[in-house]
C-alpha cells in the first residue's frame, strides 16, 4: 500500500490547516556539514500537541533516502535537528499527523 503525502500546492492561497501541518525546515552550516532543523507550522501556525491531535514522527530524507527520524508523544514540541551532508541533494521533511496523514515539503 503505497502512503498519501500531502503537499500544499498553491503556498499563495494557503490555508490554516495546511500551514500547520506542513514541515518548516531550516538549513544551517556548510553544504557537507549542515544542521537541518524541522519544525512544525509555516508563518506562525503552529500544530497542536494534544492526546487527540499531535504529529508522531518527523523525518528528514536526502534524495530519497530516510536520513533521520524522530517520534514525538503528544506532550513533546515536535521539532527535530539532524546533521548531514546535504551538498548537492534534495532534503524533504516528512511529518505524520495522527489525524490528517502525512505532510511534505522540500527544501
């Protein structure tokens, strides 16, 4: 069974609920030593961390290949740091919402 990824497609006509589900990703350092910082929420839309509604895992992927991953339970701020080197490749953050599946963006 192959997994949904949702995408915000229109970043101009973006709603609440695709801002904060869709990963932030910040990259610092150089190319070959880089930190990638995901967070979750764009423009200041945070997701909610409750029992009924939280994001379970993030991951980081560089061309396709899973590089990290970090499991959140609903208490925990889901924001996760991953060090690599990401010279000349695609990183994508993943992250899944118990909710509403799982959410992309690209760097």
């Amino acid at each position: 069974m192959t997994e949904t990824i949702n995408r915000i497609t229109d970043m101009a006509n973006a709603s609440d609920f695709e801002l904060k589900h869709t990963p932030n990703i910040e990259i610092t350092g150089s190319d070959d030593n880089a930190t990638i910082r995901v967070s979750m929420g764009l423009q200041g839309i945070a997701h909610p961390q409750t029992e009924e509604h939280y994001i379970e895992w993030i991951r980081v992927l560089c061309d396709g290949t899973e590089i990290g991953r970090m499991d959140f339970a609903p208490s925990e701020a889901p924001v996760a740091e991953f060090k690599l080197d990401c010279s000349g490749k695609v990183v994508v953050a993943q992250a899944l919402c118990n909710l509403h599946g799982i959410w992309e963006a690209q760097a």
